[in-house]
C-alpha cells in the first residue's frame, strides 16, 4: 500500500526552503467530517531531548546492508488491516488512532517495515521527536534501502538546524533510489540558495528524468540557466513553464527578460505586458518595457512604462532617470514641430 504519510515531509521542507525554518501543519491529504476528527491544537509541543537533536548523523545509518525485515506483501491479513486503518488515519490527521493500529499491526509483525516508518511520521506530526527517530532507526535496521526514511530523517536534521547533515542524509536517499524526487528538489533548492548553480541543475535534471511536468523545477531550470548565461537553455525551461501555467506571472516576466536580451523585441514587449496584467503592481516588468520602446526610439510608450512604473514604486530611481529623459526627448521633438 502507498504510505500516504510521506506527503507531510515535502510541505514542511519547502517551507524551510522559503523561511529557512520548519512550522508544524496539519497532515495533508483527503478530509473527512468534522466531527471525526482528531484536531491537532494549534501548536503542538515538541518533545525532543538533547540526546536525539544532536545525536550524531553516524547513528542515524544502518549498520548492515542486508533488508531483514518484512515488507506489505510477506504480511498476514489481520495485521495488513490494522496498517491499512492506521495509515488512513494518519491521512486523515488522526494521529493517536494512528498510533494505536500501527502499534496493534506491530504486535502481531515486529519486523513489519512499513508499519514502523508510518509509525514515525504519526510520532512526528504529534510533536514526539524522540520516538520518531527511534522507528526511523528501527525502519533502516530493518530495512536499509528505505529511501523515504532517509528524507524523513533529512527533515527532522533540517528542523535543527543541521542543514550539512540533512544534505548528507538526502544524499543518502538519492543514492539508495536516484529518482526519488522530494530529496532531488530539496538538494537543487538547497544548493541553489548556496550559490551552487551547477550542482543545483544536476539535480533538478535528475527530477526531470522521472517529472518533466513541475512547475517549480521548470523554474527553478529557468532561473539557474539565466544566471549561468545559458539564454537558450533557460528559455526552453520558461516556455515549458508558461504551457503548464499561462497565468504565472514571473514565467512571463522572465520570458520578457530572455528574448529583450535576445533583441527579439515583440516578444519581449507581448511577455512584459503579460506579466504586468497578472500582477499589476509588477514594476520591474514596467521598467524592461520602458527599456525596451526607449530602444526603438517610441519615447511615448516608454514615458508611459516608466510612469507606470513610477506610480508602483515611486522612488525608483531608474525609473526616474529614464523617465525624465524620455520626456525631456518628446519636448524636444514637439519644439522642433
């Protein structure tokens, strides 16, 4: 059965990705009634000992290579039932009822796999660091070619400010299942924030190999190509971004970006003004438009561009520079007629 668990992981990393910290949500997947659920007060309290926040990467790895536990299909069906309930449950943000059948499915197969690693994330979503860790580490023992344990212990690592380790765990995790495609985003994105523009495109390549389909990596491509000067490279990956959402505004704003340098300038013009009416208050998209009627002498348009530019972010000093010689240009031609 899919460990529907693993879905939590990925929201709080790209939460650490955009505020460099982690904040506790509530498991996401399909909702029932109100009325059955087990509601998470708002903050949950985290119960972690020094021991386990900084217990050395070292003991978070298996010692052996060799898988001796059970997976789904070697188990019972009493006991694929209590893991089945269990993992719905989890799903479903009840956590303790979670617990209860993962730990009945447990009772009956100790060294069932899955059920362990489930375990962990209910452990973990309830703020129980310590036993987290514990069925995390029991999930490797058993089973040391379980790639989501390693990016699940990659978070907890990332929850404590170890970011070093994490990237060692999630290297872990690419190295025991090369496409699996949460620790692949969170190393590009890790390594694009480091300024490692060439590592950060092997990894999101690597993603593309089994998602050619992700906004964000489409993006994320653009973005790095861009920087490494690579126009073409980056222009297909802003194309391919614009045919999966045409209604994303930085999409179309770096697309203006790559053909204004490109000197295709219609092109150019049709992205900036896009931009702008998905985000009126986009003045940088105002400014390039600016740039670009000033280039082909149409001051009028540029004036405008600039003005409008102007009116989001008054004090743009660009912005007004260019503006005034945009004006002081058409006063010239109409003293001259």
């Amino acid at each position: 059965m899919t460990l529907f668990f693993s879905r939590f992981s990925m929201q709080r990393l790209l939460l650490f990705l955009i505020s460099i910290c982690f904040i506790t949500t509530i498991f996401p997947g399909c909702k029932g009634k109100s009325e059955s659920k087990e509601k998470l007060k708002p903050k949950v309290r985290i119960i972690v000992s020094e021991e386990i926040k900084n217990i050395p990467i070292a003991d978070l790895f298996p010692k052996t290579t060799k898988r001796t536990g059970k997976l789904e299909s070697e188990i019972g069906d009493k006991t694929k039932y209590d893991y089945t309930y269990g993992t719905l449950a989890g799903q479903y943000g009840r956590y303790k009822t979670a617990e209860k059948h993962l730990i009945m499915a447990l009772k009956k197969e100790p060294l069932f796999i899955d059920a362990h690693h489930n375990l962990g994330l209910a452990y973990y979503m309830m703020g129980r660091v310590n036993d987290a860790v514990k069925e995390w580490r029991e999930t490797l023992r058993l089973d040391p070619g379980y790639a989501e344990t390693y990016y699940n212990l990659a978070i907890f690592l990332l929850d404590h400010n170890r970011k070093s380790d994490a990237v060692t765990m999630l290297s872990r995790c690419i190295q025991v299942n090369p496409v699996h495609l949460k620790a692949r985003y969170a190393l590009g994105k890790m390594a694009q924030e480091d300024g490692k523009n060439q590592e950060a495109i092997r990894h999101f390549k690597a993603y593309q190999t089994k998602d050619r389909g992700d906004l964000r990596v489409h993006i994320a491509l653009g973005e790095l190509y861009l920087l490494e000067n690579q126009i073409d490279s980056s222009l297909k990956e802003f194309e391919a971004a614009s045919r999966i959402d045409d209604k994303n505004s930085k999409v179309h704003y770096k697309l203006g970006v790559l053909y204004h340098r490109k000197k295709r300038f219609d092109l150019a013009i049709n992205h900036y003004k896009r931009a702008t009416e998905i985000s009126p208050d986009n003045a940088d998209a105002y400014i390039n438009l600016g740039d670009v009627f000033s280039y082909r002498h149409e001051y009028a348009s540029a004036l405008a561009s600039y003005n409008a530019a102007l009116g989001i972010d008054p004090g743009n000093t660009y912005a007004q520079k260019k503006a005034a010689e945009a004006e002081k240009i058409l006063l010239v031609k109409d003293s001259g007629s």
